[in-house]
C-alpha cells in the first residue's frame, strides 16, 4: 500500500480539510510534521478564503490550532466506510472554489479521444478506429504548439483526409478545452468511493495535477486529482460531456494541497511524474504514467484561459490540468482495452505531493452528497466563524 505522503515529502506546507464528527462540519487544517491540526478561524474559515490571504504558506505554517491526530490515523480512518466513529477524516482539499479541468491538453489523450469519437463510444470498435487513426497521423502532433502556423497546416492536412475532429481542434488549435468539471463542495477526497454511471460500460481513471488559483488569477497550490471518465458516452457524442464527467462522486482530488513556498513552485509542477496503479478484486493490475513535461501547453497559460476579464472566480477555483494516461490494455476481451470493475483501488501518486486513493462504485451506491454550499454557511456561523 502506497503512503499518502512519505518522510520526504513532509517538509512542504500542506493543507487541506477534515470532517469533524464534535462540530458536525468540515475544518481547515494543516501538516505539521506527522500532526494534523485544525487552523480554522475567522480571518480563514475555508480553504477559499486561505488562499486569498497576503502569503497563505505562512498563515498555514503560523496559525495556532488544535491537534486532531496523526496523519496516519486520519489517512487509515478516511478509508473506512464508518469512518471510525467519531474521529476526524479527510475531505478533498478545496471548498468554495469551482471545480474545473482542461481536456485535451496531452497528445495520446488527444489521439484517443478521436478514437472513441471514431468509435461512437463502442469499445469494441476501439482498436479498428486507432489503427486507422495512427496510420494517418501517427506521432506527428507531440511537438506541435498549439495555435501555431504549423498546427493550423496539419489541420488542413487531416481535413483533406476527412480526419479533422473536435478533439483536434482544442489539441492544437488555439484554444483549449476548459470546462466545470462538477460544483462547488462536490469532490471526495482521499479514501472515499470515487464513482460511475452505471449505464456505462467503458470507462477509465484520469490521473491529473490540480492546481489551486484564488480569485486575483494567483496559484497558490497544487494536489491531485481524478477525472473519472466514461469513454462511451463521451465517445457518442461531445454533448453528453457534462453527463459522462459530473455524476455523484466522480471527482477525487486529495490528499492534500501542497502550497507554493520555497520548497515547492510551478516549475516543480512542470516537471511532475504521475503515477497510476488500479488493483482489481479479480486481480488484475493495470500501471500508468503521466509526464507534465510532455503536456502541450504551460499550466499558467490554461490558467489565464480559465480566468480573467473574460471571466471571474470570487472564491477561486481549483484545475485538472489534464493527463496523458489512456488506457489500451486488455482487461478481458481481447481488443476491448480497459475498463473498470466495481471495486477496483486507485492510487494517484507523485512525489512531493502523496498519493490518492479512492475505491470504484457506482454513483448510485456512493454516499449521496448532502453538505453544500447553505450547510457550510450555517454551520460556520454556528461555530462563530463568520
């Protein structure tokens, strides 16, 4: 079993959000060493109002708080169905901030989009449309920038061969894909079931890096994330995006938000290795690898696309950037790829920010998300902090 975080990796400035089960609401907390303490207060209510602070790396590391237990203990008991009683557990690191994520933004996810969109979300179809799609473009569109001259001449190119997609058009043309990938206090975070449609057949985990942007366009943070995807009803149609990625349970991001300090910044983020591992029941093991370096555009520039005079986030916002991960390999049907089964564990890792686990159901058997935007406000008020 991988560690949420390993010994190294404790000297960065963490944050992020427990449940209380004493005040029957959630609390901001902090690292400190092996101890999670609660730093909520006024002048820091939720993780939002942390991240508008002058140097919220400095407010983490300095607010006084109360311990809630070791790291250990909160990560082992936020994998419970119970819980354990009536100990704290991890929540996802972000609250008032609007989930949004970037699609499209690595060359093989791009390609595979095209397939599943080729393949009108059959499976089975998969391997034809990718033979057919490789044999045309092959490898040529990992070094293209998008919006570039040259992108705008491999366009024309596929589009003589009737091979133009949408997919293409936000892979390398000027404008990429940003969308709301599920509202606000809807992501679980470390431990909990992460689920799927099930009307779908053919899906699979998007290993991703988030960032954490407050409202002046400012990143601040960085934690991880699952963008579960459903390739066959995205693959029917562009039109059921919203269908295939919001559902109950179906964003992970955790375990914690590593805020930006001299330990850790953008240019870390730049560099970072994603690991995958899914575990199923039936005991199959499926490893996958994602590379910030070969992404196709910067982090800040999907940034700058996501925020700004066209666009304005009070609370901020948190963002999947992306993955290169698409799986190809046979589960069980020769031909037919990957995809899940109930049960599977998912772990999300790269180092200096840990590892995120969570455990495949459908949304209908997940716990149904009862705790929004009016609970918070009225239980903070209760608390005596607003």
């Amino acid at each position: 079993m991988a560690e949420i975080l390993n010994k190294n990796e404790l000297d960065g400035t963490f944050v992020g959000r427990v449940w209380r089960p004493d005040v029957q609401g959630p609390a901001v907390v902090a690292l400190r060493g092996d101890d999670i303490v609660d730093i909520t207060s006024r002048q820091a209510p939720t993780v939002a109002a942390l991240l508008e602070l002058d140097d919220p790396a400095a407010a983490a590391r300095d607010t006084p708080g109360e311990r809630l237990g070791s790291l250990d203990e909160v990560a082992s008991r936020s994998a419970e169905p119970d819980h354990g009683g009536d100990a704290p557990w991890l929540l996802a690191p972000c609250d008032l901030q609007v989930v949004k994520a970037c699609g499209v933004t690595f060359a093989r996810s791009m390609l595979e989009r095209v397939i599943e969109e080729m393949a009108d979300g059959e499976f089975a179809k998969a391997q034809q449309a990718r033979e057919r799609v490789v044999a045309i473009i092959g490898d040529s569109l990992r070094d293209v920038r998008p919006g570039s001259e040259e992108a705008a001449r491999i366009k024309e190119a596929l589009l003589a061969e009737d091979m133009w997609s949408q997919y293409l058009e936000v892979g390398i043309g000027p404008d990429a894909e940003v969308f709301t990938k599920s509202p606000v206090m809807s992501a679980v975070g470390y431990g909990a079931a992460i689920g799927l449609l099930p009307a779908s057949q053919w899906n699979n985990p998007e290993p991703e890096i988030v960032l954490a942007v407050n409202s002046r366009g400012q990143v601040n943070g960085v934690t991880l994330g699952n963008d579960v995807n459903l390739r066959d009803l995205e693959g029917r149609s562009a039109l059921l995006l919203g269908k295939s990625k919001d559902n109950n349970a179906s964003c992970a991001v955790g375990p914690f938000l590593r805020l930006f300090d001299q330990t850790y910044s953008i240019d870390d983020v730049r560099q970072a290795e994603i690991d995958l591992e899914v575990t199923g029941r039936d005991g199959f093991r499926l490893l996958g690898h994602s590379s910030m370096k070969e992404i196709s555009r910067d982090p800040l520039d999907l940034v700058a696309q996501t925020i700004g005079r066209h666009h304005q986030y009070p609370d901020g916002f948190v963002l999947f950037l992306g993955t290169m991960f698409a799986p190809v390999e046979d589960r069980d049907v020769p031909g037919e790829g990957f995809t899940h089964k109930l049960g599977d564990v998912v772990d999300i890792s790269t180092d200096g920010l840990g590892t995120l686990r969570n455990t495949v159901q459908l949304s209908t058997e997940c716990p149904e998300w009862d705790f929004g935007i009016t609970a918070l406000m009225r239980n903070l008020a209760a608390r005596e902090l607003l």
